[in-house]
C-alpha cells in the first residue's frame, strides 16, 4: 500500500500547505520590493525632470 502511495507522489505531488502567515509574509516581502522599486523611479523621475525644467528656464532665459 505504501509502495503504491510513494508512486502516485512521484506523478502527483501534493502542494505543500503553508499556513496563512508564511503565505502572507511571502507577498509582502514582494510587495514591498515593488513599492520600494516604484518608489525609487517615480523619485528618478522627478529629479531628472525638475533638472530639465529648471535647464530649460536658464536656457530661455
């Protein structure tokens, strides 16, 4: 019976059951990885935009 049981495990193996808190870390620890990266190019936009800006004032000035 356990030889059986071992052979249907090779062709269909059971997820792991993680519980609700590792689960919930899992995706939090990639949600603050794309907020922190979403974060860090909005900043980079905004300085090299607000430098644009401040070029093209001097430049037609």
């Amino acid at each position: 019976m356990n030889q059986i049981r071992l052979e249907l495990e090779m062709f269909f193996p059971q997820e792991e059951k993680n519980s609700l808190l590792a689960r919930f870390k899992e995706k939090s620890v990639s949600g603050v990885f794309v907020g922190l990266t979403v974060l860090a190019m909005a900043g980079w936009i905004y300085l090299l935009s607000s430098m644009f800006l401040k070029f093209m004032l001097w430049w037609f000035s």
